[in-house]
C-alpha cells in the first residue's frame, strides 16, 4: 500500500522545520521529549531559545554548559549559568533549585537531586559519571549512592544507539546503581558487589575495576589511563634513533664518494682520449712529412726546402721554368677525342705542340 502524496509531502515539511522555530513562533511544548536512540531532548524551539508555556518560543534563561551550542564565539547574549544548588533543566527555561531524595528528575540529570551530608565520602572521584555530589537520578528518581556491599540496590539499564565506521547500527547498553564507589549493583540480585580485578571474569564492564570486560568474558587493561612503557622500550627507541641518523649519513657519504670517483674516471677517461687524439694528429703530420720527403727528386729539389729544416742557398732559387728566362709553355697534352660515329670507333691523337705564352717574360710566376 502507497501513502498519499500529502500525506508524504506533511511528513517531510514536519521533518524539515523541526527545531527550527525562532523568537516568537508558535511551538508545542507536548512535543518536548527525548531522542530515540541518543536521548537527547527536543523541542520546537531551535537551539537558542525554548517552548514557553504560552505556546511561543522565548529566549534561553539559562546554560549548563561554559560553551552552551548554538551560540556564536564570544557572543553577550549567553544565559547565564546557575548557583550553588540550582540546576538548570533539559529545557534551559530558567534555573531551579535542587531537588530532595525521592524527587521526580529528568533521566541521568544526577545534578538536579541534592547530595547527602557526607557527600565528600559518596562523591565520584573516577571521572566515570557515577554520581554527583554522592546523588544519582535512577529512573528518574532521586536517590543517594550509598547503598554498601550485599545490601539491596537500584539499577538502570539504557540502550544506546550507536554506529560504526560502515554505518552500521550497534546497541551499547550502560548499567547504572546506587551502589558506593568500588562497588557494582548486579542486574540479577539486585545486591551491591566488588568490583572485579584485572583477569577475572566478567559479564559487563561495571563489574570490572578497569571498567573494561573484553569480549572474551575477562576484565581487561583500563583504555583511560595513560600507557607506561618501560625503560628498555626508551633506550630500544633512541638507539634506534641514532642508529637510523648514523646509518643514513654514512649511507650518504658512501653514494657521493661512488658519484665522486665516477665522475673523475669519467674526466679521466676523456682526458687520455683527448691526449690520443692530439697524439694521432701528430703522428699523422709526422708520417705526410716523412712520406714527401721520400718521394725521388723531392728530397733533393729547391722545394724540398720549404719541408725539409735545411735552409740552403738554393733555396731562394725561383720554382718555375720562366724564372731563369724560359718562355712559358704548356706540357704536351694527350687528349683522345671520339668523332661520335657509331660505326667507326677510330680515334685521332692530337698532339698539341707547345704554344707560346701571350704573356711576356716578366721574371714572375
């Protein structure tokens, strides 16, 4: 079966300004209750103010908290904390004063009940939220938490709803009496017992001293105290430490004297082939002078002196031919010309006899 648009429409519009009616709007104080699951109370009213009996929403006249929520940082406007014995309500209307034993409290407000005259020996000192000033609000009753060991007692057990990193729902269910501290109200007896030390069994982690009963059924280590490690654990650490400090400079020096040595072989190693080279373009001119000084007539000749080291008389002596007054010719060519007929392959030789220089005989070349 389909609900109603409308009906879905109202539901959602509910859902959406619940909580949120500011100074002065209608609001409904029979909606006042608390959350299912977390128990936290609700009202109309949005975080500032609250439902007044008049039907409308009214400014807070008081704060449990130093840093009350919804307020923004550094603001006047907080309500002001209650005195010595006043309490402020879940509804934050205005502070009243405590309450007697026996008196109607709203749940786990073990503030609002008014502590017994030797409150010092009752009073909480574990941090655990036992009591307060020895007074405990057990379904929503006043009572004093000084019930002793196998006497009769009072528990309250609350189911809580809680969630895990997934998103998935959990049940965590909180036991409290008004047994002495040191001391637990067991669900089944109803009778005040000691605490259990750390290795016992246990069923619930009140039972425990360390307010830890593991999964396995045995009171475990309390998860608030601080761990101490021992000495060794210290030393094991700072040895490591300079270990790890010394390790890593020497791991260092070692890689740059690697990188160090690469690098001058590898300057040393261009530096030998740069020698070699310079030393084979020596050995190259070495051997072209060898090599035309060993040519017949060219040892000998006036031309041999402009390689040779011997710097004789002759060597001033002119180079060409027409220097010593011979006319300028041409050397007898044999050049083989090809008529370009196909049928007959003869070739001629011409001989070109020597031809006169145009120039005249000016003693240069």
């Amino acid at each position: 079966m389909f609900l109603p648009a409308t009906l879905i429409s109202l539901s959602w519009l509910s859902a959406v300004l619940a909580g949120s009616a500011n100074f002065g709007d209608s609001c409904s104080v029979s909606n006042n209750r608390l959350q299912v699951g977390t128990y936290q109370f609700y009202t109309d009213c949005n975080s500032v103010t609250y439902c007044a009996s008049n039907g409308t929403c009214a400014h807070r006249g008081c704060r449990k908290d130093d840093f009350p929520f919804g307020y923004p940082q550094d603001s006047d406007n907080l309500p002001p904390k209650c005195g010595k014995n006043q309490f402020c309500p879940d509804e934050m209307d205005g502070c009243l004063n405590v309450l007697p034993v026996g008196s109607a409290c709203q749940m786990n407000r073990d503030d609002q009940c008014e502590g017994p005259p030797n409150y010092k020996d009752l009073l909480d000192t574990t941090n655990r939220g036992l009591n307060v000033n020895g007074s405990v609000c057990l379904n929503n009753v006043c009572m004093w938490a000084n019930v002793t060991e196998n006497d009769d007692c009072v528990v309250q057990n609350t189911a809580y709803i809680g969630y895990t990193a997934s998103g998935d729902e959990f049940i965590d269910i909180v036991s409290r009496g008004n047994c002495r501290v040191g001391l637990y109200c067991d669900a089944q007896s109803l009778k005040c017992f000691q605490e259990k030390s750390l290795g016992s069994s246990c069923d619930a982690d009140k039972e425990c001293s360390t307010w830890n009963c593991m999964s396995s059924g045995v009171c475990g280590t309390d998860q608030a105290l601080d761990r101490h490690l021992s000495s060794w654990v210290y030393a094991i650490v700072g040895i490591g430490i300079f270990v790890g400090m010394f390790g890593t400079l020497i791991g260092l020096f070692c890689l740059h004297t690697k990188q160090r040595d690469a690098e001058r072989e590898r300057r040393l190693r261009y530096w030998r082939e740069q020698n070699a080279f310079h030393q084979n373009l020596s050995q190259m001119r070495e051997a072209a002078r060898s090599s035309i000084l060993s040519i017949p007539g060219i040892g000998s000749s006036t031309r041999s002196t402009l390689y040779g080291g011997n710097n004789s008389d002759d060597s001033h002596a002119p180079m060409m031919p027409n220097a010593l007054g011979q006319p300028r010719t041409s050397r007898l060519r044999n050049h083989v010309k090809d008529d370009g007929n196909s049928e007959d392959d003869d070739e001629s030789l011409i001989m070109q006899q020597p031809v006169q220089s145009l120039r005249g005989n000016d003693g240069r070349f």
